[in-house]
C-alpha cells in the first residue's frame, strides 16, 4: 500500500488540467454543412420562441422553488409540512454553529436569489455569466454592516474570465479594446460557470444540445422555408389566363398587346385587384378567361415534422417533453410523468448547487470576514422534510451538501483578517 499523509490528499496536482474534447465542437468541417457552434449561434437562436420558453423553464424553477432557511427554522416541523405541502423543489438550510453569522448567511443568500440569481443564470445560454455586485451597509447595533444588496448584469459578449494559478480572480470588462478592458475583482466582481466540467472558466452553453434541430428548423432551406414557401406559393398562384391574339386598342389611342394586359390583370389580382373583361366570343367562346386557381393539397406530415422538431429543441435542453405536455393537476401529476419530472427537476438541482457554491466562494466567504474578522466553517444543504413530522432534527447523515467547500472554486485574493 502507498503511503500518503493528510497535506498530501488536500493538495490539488490537477490544478492546471483543462478537458480537451470539448476542442472537437469546434472542428473546421462541421457536419451537415452547419455553422461551427459559437456565440453567434447563440444570440440567433435566442430570436427563437421555443428556445426561450424552453429557457424559462429552467430558470423559471430555479428562482421560484428555492428557498433557503436558518438551522432554527428547519427545526420546525411546520417548515417540512409547508416544504412538502407547497412543492418546493429545492428547500436549503444554512447550518452553522454560530447562530449570529449563520443568520447574516441566511440573509444575504436569501437577497441573492431575490436580486441576483436570475442574471447569474444568463450562464444556461452562454456558459457563463459575468456580473457586478453591489453591495449596502445596514445600520444596526454597533458599527454598520456590509450586506450584498443586488448584481448589475454585464453581456457575457463583452467579458473575459481573469485567473491566476488557476483559481478566477475576476474579469474584464471590454478586453478587446485598445485600453485593454477594465479589470474588476473578486468579490467586486461575480463569475458563474454553467457546465463547468467541460470547461472550468467558460463552461459549455446548454443551447449545444438544441444546436441540430434549431438548424433544421431555421437555416436554409430547412422545415421553416419548406412551410413558407409551400403557403407562398399556393396562395399567390395567379391560375390561368386565356386571352386572343393580337392587340388592344387602349381609350387614349394606344395600342397593346393582349399578352402584356393579361400578364398585367395577373400580376394585380396578386395584390388584391380584380378584372373585368369585354362581352367577345370567338368560336362560341369567350375571348378573355379567367380560370382561378385551385391550391394544392397540404404536404403530408408538415405539421408533425415541425413539431417533432420543436420537441426536439426541448429534448435538446434537457426538458422532456412530460414536462409541458397537459394532464389534470399540472405538471407530473400522472404517475406516467413523475419519473421524467423527477429526473428533470434533479438536472435543476445540479445548476442550483453550483450557483450557491459560487456565490458562496465568491461573496459570502468575503462578508464573513470583512464584517466578523474571521472565517467560519458553514454548509448550506438540501433540507429533507421529514416524513414524520413529530422528528424533525436535521443530521449530517441524511443530508448531502451542495456546497463542498470554498476551495473547491480557487481564489486567490482572499480578504486579510
């Protein structure tokens, strides 16, 4: 058996390992003759409806089934009848053995869901987000205390990850001007990663896996252009025109040909005008006939291959397509859908555990020290509603938490005590 110590296993000999098979999105030849996927394929495919829905339907549940209570409250039974009985998804308690500071968590974690985690989430899209946080001082017993109060949003098109030994120390705001960007730190600054196990700094878009169905829907000559072009075609159709041969004599003494007026009537009945023809028959038959035109019969399956597509863009986010199809009683109310729902809402609770551990690491740890002078060993856990309410005591064993540690996001500009 090797032998190792304590101060070895706490070491990271991975730090500066970076994935390399996300490198082969990016290959010059890519399949089926569609654009390479980048940040331009992002911002088209957010004009779509569909992807925007399909986003809102993870942010949506995010930001409104998380809540997050003190170590106090989640020794009331009636928190876990009111966690069960209201369907929230993702309940997180702050456990923390100094009940002050564990309070002042409470809070501000609380505010940043308020005022913050949506505009962090912009990582779903982009991979991630960059943004600025602002922060008040709150008068109160004693001398005031920095509280987070809200974040300002930057456009992930205009910032750059800063690092240093590897850990995010903050970012660039415009690195590609000629000034060279302005450079905003941690904690002043806020970095949110989404996929980070594809990349730890940018992570990957989860638009990705909506990429192929998005093309065939939108690109050239895809399912939209097919739809367009059949309707174009058919309700334009000008149907047929018999006119005799030889001229018109025109009221001014002009004369024109009888080709070049009926290409004319045809060309205004397009536009919504009409016709009207002189009483003249040759042979039996009127001279000038207008026969309208009949449509063509609807392709067969048009409507199912759009829809099989846009299912597909969904499929592609990672939403089944149980999630928005009806039932009585909502979403996953049938016993067909709550397995699907179920494994839905546990991709959810990934993104939500990575959000806190970063905003953990990033501000919180910072809080803490510039207002307490020291650092506290906390967790903010997944709260388990007991299922008999008469034992409601929370325990490290049946908790696993969503923040590992502080260091699992390295920084190296931490706040002196």
């Amino acid at each position: 058996m090797t032998t190792v110590n304590s101060s070895e296993l706490v070491q990271v000999f991975t730090a500066d390992y970076e994935p390399t098979g996300f490198v082969r999105n990016y290959m010059p030849a890519a399949p089926h003759h569609r654009p390479i996927f980048n940040g331009w394929c992002v911002e088209q495919m957010m004009q779509d409806p569909r992807i925007v829905f399909g986003l809102e339907l993870i942010k949506g549940p995010i930001h409104a089934f998380t809540k997050f209570f003190s170590q106090e409250e989640a020794n009331e039974p009636s928190v876990h009848r009111m966690v069960v009985e209201t369907n929230i998804e993702f309940p997180y308690v702050v456990q923390c053995k100094d009940k002050k500071i564990g309070e002042f968590i409470t809070t501000n974690i609380r505010r940043f869901w308020q005022t913050g985690a949506i505009k962090a989430l912009n990582a779903i899209e982009w991979g991630y987000s960059g943004c600025e946080v602002m922060y008040r001082l709150k008068n109160g017993k004693g001398k005031p205390v920095l509280m987070y109060d809200t974040m300002k949003d930057l456009d992930s098109r205009d910032i750059r990850c800063v690092t240093q030994n590897g850990g995010i120390v903050g970012l660039d705001l415009h690195p590609t001007r000629a000034s060279g960007g302005e450079f905003i730190g941690i904690p002043k600054a806020f970095w949110h990663v989404h996929a980070r196990e594809r990349n730890r700094y940018y992570g990957h878009s989860r638009l990705f896996g909506a990429y192929a169905a998005w093309w065939e829907i939108w690109g050239e000559g895809g399912a939209r252009d097919i739809r367009r072009n059949w309707f174009h075609r058919n309700a334009f159709d000008g149907g047929e025109m018999r006119y005799p041969m030889g001229y018109t004599k025109l009221p001014g003494g002009d004369r024109v040909e009888n080709r070049d007026l009926a290409l004319e009537m045809l060309s205004k009945k397009r536009s919504g005008g009409y016709m009207v023809f002189p009483q003249q028959e040759i042979n039996g038959k009127p001279a000038w006939e207008y026969v309208p035109p009949v449509a063509s019969i609807e392709p067969q399956g048009m409507q199912s291959y759009m829809a099989a597509l846009t299912a597909e863009e969904l499929e592609g986010l990672g939403i089944p397509p149980e999630v928005i199809e009806g039932g009585a009683g909502g979403l996953g109310s049938s016993s067909g859908r709550e397995i699907p729902m179920t494994a839905y809402f546990s991709t959810l609770q990934k993104i939500t555990d990575f959000l806190i551990q970063d905003f953990s690491a990033q501000v919180l740890d910072y809080l803490i020290a510039l207002n307490f002078r020291k650092m506290v060993d906390y967790e903010i856990v997944p709260l388990i509603p007991s299922k008999a309410f008469e034992d409601v005591s929370l325990t490290s064993a049946k908790q696993q938490p969503a923040k590992v540690s502080s260091q699992e996001t390295p920084i190296n500009s931490k706040v002196a005590e």
